[in-house]
C-alpha cells in the first residue's frame, strides 16, 4: 500500500474550485464522516466515447467522505484491474476480482486506516472475473467469469479459510451455451454476477449471453455445496441479457437488470421458485445506442430503487418501491454525470449516492432526498482512471 503524494491535487478537483461550488458543498446534508473503496479497471481504457484519463488508475483507492461530503482520496492500493470488491459481514476482509485474461481473486485485510494488506492471490478458474459474492456464512466466495474463450466462462466456488486467505476453486459450473440472439454478445454463455438470497440458502448467477438465471441451493454440510436447481431457472425473452440483480430486505423480491432490452424486471421469490410479476423500460427510446443496462440498488431504507443506463444515455432511473407487492412506479431519470455509469453506492444515512462513470474517469456525488428519492448533483466529483466499482466499509477502532 502507498499513500498519495504530489498528484492528490491532480486527481480531486473537488475542493471548492469556484464560489458555485463552495455554495453547493455548503448546502449539502451532514453526514457522519466514512470510508469508501474504489475499484477499477488499470491501464489505458480503449473505445470511442473513452475519455483518456489524466492519470490512468493504479488498483484500489481507499477514499474519506468527510461530514461535509467532500471526498479525499488517503491511500492505494496497487492491483491489476480490481473491477469488482467484495466485504466481508466483519468489514476485516476485502476480495477483489481482477478483470484480465487470466482471471486472478485476491484477499485483503482491512487495515485501521483505510489501507489494504494483501493475503493471497488464487486463479478464478474463468476468464474476466466481473463480480463476486460471499456466502452469508462466509465460507465461499463465488466468483462470476465473464469471457467464454476455452469453456472458461462459469461460476467459481472459492472457500474461504479461517484466517481470510482463499483456497482453489471447489466447484466450477461452465457457461459454454449461448442464446445466439445478439450477435457478437450472446455466441457464448457469459456468467455476469451472482447474488445470495437474503437466507443465504440460495445463489442466482446471471448469464447474460444465455438469457437466463442459474439458481443453485447452498448447503455447507455436503462435499459439493452447491447444487444446480435446473427446474427454477429463469428464463429471460432472447436478447435480454440478464446482468445483476438485488433482493428486497425481507427477500420477498427479486430485481434484475436487463443489459441489451434495458429493462429492470421485479419476481417474487419463494425458496428459489420465482414468478415474474413486473417488467419496466429503462428507456422509451428504441435505439439499440440508448439501451444499456447496468448495476442497481435499493436505497438503504428500501423505498426506492436505482437502475443505471449507459449507452448514449449515461443516466441513473430511480422507481419507487411499493414494499408490499415488490413492484416499481413512478420513474425519473437523471443524468449521470459522466460517461459509462457501471456501478453506484448509497452511504450509510441514504442521503448521498456516488456514481462511478467509468469513460469519463470520474466518480460523482449526488445529493438524494430520503422522502422524495430525487437525486441533486452536489458538484463534488473525483477524478480517478476508469472506475468501476464503489463499496463503503466500517474501519476497525
């Protein structure tokens, strides 16, 4: 781990830069002061709306929100394309994904002050690792590989040993079948996230080229502890591409994001067994540019959900939530602030979400009301290369 020196200044270009900004941090809510990483993607990100960034990213930054909302970056952590990070329930561990060729997972601990101290590095068993989840005991660490090249696309059943540190794969599960429907996108399977029911009993694996949901029933007590449950798959119309997903807090729902239909689809679910109970577009435009479904996120107090929208559009929709029946209304979207918004995370009061917008190298803060679930642009944004993913943690005492 090594700490900022001469180029903090270069990478924030939050710190009241003008009197409108000054006025705009002044009005912000205060919140307890936090800590948040950022993951991302290292080196120099290619593509036509790519904005080539001033300092092309490092790994892992570990960042201070201070009570005022002003962002300070405190240390890093070098890694190669760290995309994806996963906490554990005691906030000591971090895992990362590094999305390369040779999909690599590491553990870290948790320092005091933010920083990161490698434990170990354990190959994936897949190709561009997109995202990973902990089981609720903390035993597995399952692990989305993305790229089918050589039957390498499929989830990865890593355990996790007591002192933090990952052992090899136990369980692997190919995606090798695609749905052929968009072509270049879907010749393959393409396993995109997995995601624990709130119980911890079940795991969801999203394979966006296939257009479907493995569900798999978790028990710890067998040799293989996760089982294919082929009957409750979900099936998605060909060319949706499943991409992420998020239950409700008392697990009654299931929200998922469609990547190429741009769709956010609301379930009910019952000891694996789902039923489709509503689909909304993310999107009234019909061009295949302005449809790109991305991460979501239910506000901490479960009154709304976030949906991103990439493409051309580059926008955060937000739905309220009707907490009875799990369905969604009242729609708004809201620019992102940036290029590429891939992933976004509330703090800990619910009164800020920071968006990370991965083409435009930037993470921006936006100010939500918690009645309304409107989002305000604070003018606070910091520049970091090519971010990818935003986790808070609790630092130790």
């Amino acid at each position: 781990m090594k700490k900022y020196l001469g180029i903090t200044a270069a990478l924030i270009f939050n710190q009241a830069a003008s009197a409108d900004e000054a006025r705009l941090l002044n009005q912000q809510p205060v919140v307890a002061e936090q800590t948040f990483l950022v993951g991302s993607w290292t080196g120099e990100a290619q593509g036509p709306r790519v904005q080539k960034a001033f300092y092309p990213s490092q790994g892992i930054y570990t960042v201070k929100l201070s009570a005022d909302g002003s962002m300070m970056p405190i240390a890093v952590t070098p890694a190669q394309s760290p995309s994806w990070l996963t906490v554990d329930a005691a906030h000591q561990r971090v895992y990362i994904v590094s999305e390369v060729d040779e999909g690599k997972v590491s553990a870290y601990h948790l320092e005091r002050n933010g920083e990161l101290t490698l434990l170990n590095t354990v190959d994936s068993s897949g190709m561009h690792p997109t995202h990973s989840a902990l089981s609720r005991d903390g035993r597995y660490l399952l692990v989305a590989n993305y790229s089918a090249t050589d039957g390498r696309s499929g989830v990865s059943a890593i355990p996790v040993q007591s002192n933090g540190h990952l052992g090899k794969t136990q369980q692997f599960f190919p995606y090798n079948q695609g749905s052929n429907k968009v072509a270049g996108r879907q010749s393959s399977g393409h396993a995109h996230s997995v995601t624990f029911s709130i119980d911890g009993h079940y795991l969801l694996a999203a394979d966006l080229g296939a257009d479907k949901i493995h569900v798999y029933q978790y028990d710890p007590k067998r040799k293989d502890p996760f089982t294919l449950l082929a009957d409750d798959t979900i099936n998605f119309p060909a060319g949706d591409g499943p991409r992420h997903s998020t239950f409700s807090a008392d697990g009654k729902f299931l929200y998922v994001t469609t990547e190429m239909s741009a769709q956010v689809k609301v379930f009910s679910f019952t000891q694996g067994k789902t039923e489709l109970l509503q689909a909304e577009k993310l999107t009234d435009s019909t061009k295949d540019n302005d449809k790109s479904g991305a991460g979501l996120a239910l506000s901490p107090d479960g009154d709304f959900l976030y949906v991103g929208n990439r493409g051309d559009k580059n926008q955060i929709v937000t739905f309220k939530v009707d907490k009875a029946t799990g369905k969604l209304s009242q729609s708004k979207a809201y620019s992102a602030g940036g290029i590429e918004p891939r992933d976004f995370s509330f703090d800990a009061s619910g009164r800020y979400l920071f968006v990370a917008n991965v083409y435009s190298n930037n993470v921006v803060e936006f100010a939500r009301d918690l009645k309304t679930g409107e989002l305000s642009p604070t003018g606070v944004t910091l520049q970091i290369g090519t971010p990818t993913h935003i986790r808070f943690v609790t630092l130790g005492k």
